[in-house]
C-alpha cells in the first residue's frame, strides 16, 4: 500500500510539523496563515492523518477507516469549526464555541490524538474569540487546535498569542502548472497564473466557479467608469455585513485590482508574459498609458495601506471609499475603458 503524498508544495513544512508530532513537541495551538486556496485545511487534514492512520507507515495511507473517515469530514476525533451554512451571516457564534470546549472536554473517540480545525479563524466572533482563549491556553491532553486565517492580524492579539504561526507560501507556477497537467487540466499553466500560485483557487476556477470573481471585477470597472455615486454604491455592497461576510469580497476587489494593475504593467513593458484578464485587452492598454510608470506604484501603495487599516478595524466602507475615488483619480480618462454597455 503506497502512502497518501502530502499536498502539493508544502512538504517541508509538513517535515517539520510531522517531527515535532513524532518527538511529541507539536504546539497545540498552531495558527496557519496565508493566501486562499493555497492548501492549509489540505495540511490540516493531513496532519490529522498523519496522527490517527491505522497503517505504520509513518505518513497516512488514505485508505485505512480512519483515514477514509478524516477525509470525508466525519470522524468524531477531527472537528471543524466554520460558520454555519444555513445562515446568512457568516459568523461563528460564542455558543458553537462554547459547544466545542465541552466537546473536547470529552474523551476520544479511538484517536491517538484530537484535531480542531477552525476555518474561517477571522469569523469568530469576538465573544467566541474570548470564549476560546482559555482552551487555547491550557488545552485538553492530546488535542491540537489549528486555527486558519488567509491574514492573523484579523484575530485578536490574545489568540494570536496563544498560537505558533505557520505561514503558508504560494505554489510556484512551473510546480502548479505541472500537478494541474497531471490531472488533466487544460489551459494548466495559465490557470496556475490566474490562481497565483493556490491550488484551490486552480481547481476552482477549472471547474467554473470564476463567476463570482467576474462579476466583482465587472462591476469595480463599472463604477470607475461612473460617478461617485456609483463607487459609493459598490463600496456599500461590497461592505454589507459584519466583518466574516465581508472579509473574502473585499479581499477579492483588492485582488483583482492589484491583477488589473499587473495586467498593465505587462501592456506598458510589451513583455510576452500572458495577460491574467485576456478578456479586458483595451482596459490594460488604457490603464497602461494612463498609470505607467507612477500611479502604478502609487496605486500598489495605496492597496497596501487599504489591507493596513482594514487590519486595525478602520472602517471599511470609508477605506474602500478612498481607494476606488483615488483609483479613478489616477485613471483619469483611461476610466471609460473598462464601462459595461448599461
């Protein structure tokens, strides 16, 4: 029986998380940070099998009940904490996690060990996020938590605190691009691009869930091109809700403004480098010559220090606000290039 191969692009990391487990010295609290769909709940999963597999083989067979069982979700020593599905708000409540800390208080189930993956961390409300700090400071024996955030700064200092971080990198494109091919993927090196490097984020778009990622980039074009009223409308759907409903939209405007101002510095270089929006052609040669070479950077500054007071609980209508107004400052004319017909 082979063994189960670890994710993609993060075995080393996954070494020194596995032999810290072998001479019983894995923190047990362990905060996992880094982009979307870049493989940490993929890690986590792994870990936990690496943990519990029935085989002796030291790395996780897959095939074992235990495994088979820790990959589908369902084994009663592994629990995932995320918001609930059902409900429009993306939060998750004190009283889950109050239900969580009597759960684990509970003995095992058969597991060597117990894994607590928390995903979304950011959408831990603040009240759970106090409710938890105790467990995470003096948690039962052989119970490791693995809270996953895409930015740690979102979480509370005291949780952070609590936890040893282990940060996530991007896949590199050659490697991507090649584990796409061997799954038959097409288009693999150019998905590997659009995905910067995430996995996740490759199947994703592979199997056609760009539609939402479009529409937000359709509509930021949409109101650059317009008035003010127009941003203010964008930043305000963008910014609906409490924070752990908003997070991922925003974060993804961001992102498909930094690709679009990538996308023009590949315009204005003339380099062979394929664009990531192969559909907006004209909206990469108007910003080319409207932002190239200054208001490029200036405009990659100014998304940075967005993410900084997005960070630090500034809020986020007004932040976005004063992105987008500036963006279309810098654009000037070049803003119409990007207008959908209305």
């Amino acid at each position: 029986m082979s063994p189960l191969p670890p994710p993609i692009g993060h075995e080393t990391l996954l070494a020194h998380l596995t032999g810290a487990m072998a001479e019983d010295r894995l923190h047990h609290a362990l905060l996992f940070e880094g982009p979307a769909g870049v493989g940490k709940h993929t890690v986590a999963t792994y870990l936990a099998m690496m943990a519990n597999c029935e085989a002796p083989d030291g790395r996780p067979c897959g095939v074992c009940p235990t495994c088979v069982r820790i990959q589908a979700g369902n084994h009663p020593d592994v629990i995932t904490l995320a918001p609930d599905p059902e409900k429009a708000t993306k939060v998750i409540p004190v009283d889950a996690v109050r239900e969580l800390i009597r759960a684990t208080g509970y003995h095992r189930y058969g597991g060597r060990r117990r894994f607590v993956i928390i995903d979304p961390a950011e959408a831990l409300a603040a009240a759970a996020s106090n409710a938890l700090l105790k467990t995470l400071e003096e948690p039962p024996a052989d119970t490791h938590f693995v809270l996953i955030a895409t930015r740690a700064r979102a979480l509370l200092p005291t949780i952070r605190s609590r936890c040893q971080i282990v940060r996530f990198s991007p896949i590199p494109v050659d490697r991507l691009a090649a584990w796409l091919s061997a799954r038959s993927l097409p288009d693999a090196r150019a998905l590997a691009v659009a995905s910067h490097g995430a996995p996740g984020i490759a199947l994703g778009l592979a199997a056609g869930t760009q539609t939402e990622r479009t529409l937000i980039r359709d509509r930021m074009l949409d109101a650059l091109g317009g008035d003010l009223a127009r941003i203010y409308d964008l930043t305000e759907a963008l910014t609906k809700g409490e924070r752990a409903d908003w997070s991922a939209r925003v974060e993804s405007a961001l992102e498909l403004l930094e690709e679009l101002l990538r996308d023009a510095v590949v315009t204005a270089s003339a380099s062979d480098v394929p664009l990531l929006h192969t559909d907006k052609a004209a909206v990469s040669r108007a910003w080319a010559n409207a932002l190239w070479p200054g208001g490029i950077e200036r405009l990659r500054r100014a998304i940075l220090e967005t993410r900084g007071d997005l960070a630090v609980n500034v809020s986020a209508k007004t932040t976005l606000d004063a992105l987008f107004t500036r963006t279309a400052t810098e654009l000037g004319s070049a803003r119409s290039a990007g207008v959908l017909p209305r």
